[in-house]
C-alpha cells in the first residue's frame, strides 16, 4: 500500500526543511518505505523553492511542484493529480497534528478496507488540542455551528490540517468540487464526502497550534460565509429537485 503525503506550502522557509525531516525520519523509525511526498508550492516568495530543491536531492521520495495560483484547496487539487499511492493525503507543513497519527492512519487502512477517509478531528472528545488561544476557539466553533445548521455537517472537525483517505474517493470528490482555492475547499471535500455518504473516520488527535502562520484569519473568515452561502444555496436546490 503505497501512500502519498501532500505538504501545500506558501514562504514556509522557516518551517519547510523541519517538516519533511521530521515525516521522513518518522517514516524510516516505524519501518514504512512506500511512500511519496509532495511539496505543493503555491506562490511562495521567500527561499522555499532553494529549500525544496535541496530536500528532493537529499530524500528521493520527494518531488516538488510549483502552482502560481495561491491557496490550500488548489495546492491540494494538484497534489491529488500528481499522486502516485492508493493513499493519498495532506498534513499542515509545520506538524500541528502528532506525526504518530501519520502511522495510525496507515495500520487503519491496511486493517480496515471499509475506511475510505480520515478526517483528523481537534474537537472530538477523546481529542488533545494544546495552546489554542481564545479568539482562535471561539471563531472555529462559530465554524462548526454555521456548517452544521446550515450545511449538516456531521464531523467533529472541518479543517485540522491531517487529512487522508484512498486515492480513487479522494479524485471522484475532487471532479465534483468547485474550484475555490483557499481553506475552504478543503471543508467543501469533507462536506461533499459525507453527501456522498463516504464512510469517514472522524478521528481524535494530539493537536498543537503553532503561532507563526500564513493565514489571514479575517479574509478567510469572509470567503468562509461567503462559501456556506454557495453552498447551502446548491445543496437545498439539490434537494428539492
């Protein structure tokens, strides 16, 4: 069972070298060779690309793909296309979500053939979510309230930052997503999943925030209401058709 790790980046030259030899040292200490990463680079600016370049020379399962579109949801759109493994997935570049959950989500979908997705969850109940500041809890809860009244979302997490599931789901939702490029694509993936009735893991992890972040909280928040409505507007045409 091959797996292949999507790393979208965006000037993630304080972060990048560190994430990849952590995921690779892990990898080599659990005894798991079959793998591939994928770093996503979608318009960084600062010494990303240097960096890569030297990652992919030091680690053969490495490759490196540049987009000049900026966003999560089209450096993971490209990193699904250019995936080699039955497992195929994303992970936030700085580790937020416990490595060792990497390892657990590949035993899960060699023992469980029903599980076709892994939907890392920093708010389910047996979940450990550490230093997240007050403003930060009280706009992602605001989140799951405004998917779950208006969209049904049924998970407990939209957006951890570990996702993974198998490849031949993983593109069919890909086809029948929009093309939104930033976070919320990746709420919208999770959301057409469970419409589709995907059987999805809604999985606890360890969960770390880490401060030094790309995302601007109050552009995202905007594009967030601005997708719900899209979406809630399609799904309840869908409905009464």
């Amino acid at each position: 069972m091959m797996l292949t790790i999507i790393f979208p980046v965006l000037n993630e030259r304080l972060r990048l070298e560190s994430g990849i030899t952590r995921t690779v040292d892990y990898l080599q200490n659990i005894g798991f060779d079959d793998y591939e990463i994928i770093i996503v680079d979608n318009g960084s600016e600062d010494e990303t690309p240097q960096i890569a370049a030297k990652l992919c020379d030091r680690y053969p399962s490495v490759h490196y793909e540049r987009i000049n579109i900026r966003g999560v949801g089209a450096a993971f759109r490209r990193g699904v296309e250019l995936s080699s493994g039955e497992i195929v997935g994303y992970m936030d570049i700085d580790l937020s979500t416990n490595i060792r959950h990497l390892g657990e989500a590949i035993e899960i979908f060699g023992s469980q053939p029903e599980i076709a997705y892994i939907n890392g969850s920093r708010f389910a109940a047996a979940s450990d979510t550490k230093g997240r500041k007050w403003y930060r809890r009280i706009t992602s809860q605001g989140l799951l309230i405004l998917l779950k009244l208006f969209l049904g979302m049924k998970s407990t997490d939209a957006i951890c930052g570990f996702t993974f599931l198998r490849r031949e789901t993983a593109l069919s939702l890909v086809e029948g997503c929009s093309d939104d490029n930033g976070w919320f694509y990746m709420i919208e993936f999770l959301l057409r999943a469970e419409k589709r009735g995907v059987n999805i893991l809604d999985y606890p992890v360890e969960w770390q925030e880490d401060y030094n972040t790309t995302v601007r909280i109050f552009k995202t928040i905007c594009n967030y209401l601005k997708q719900i409505t899209r979406l809630f507007i399609e799904f309840n045409i869908k409905k009464h058709i």
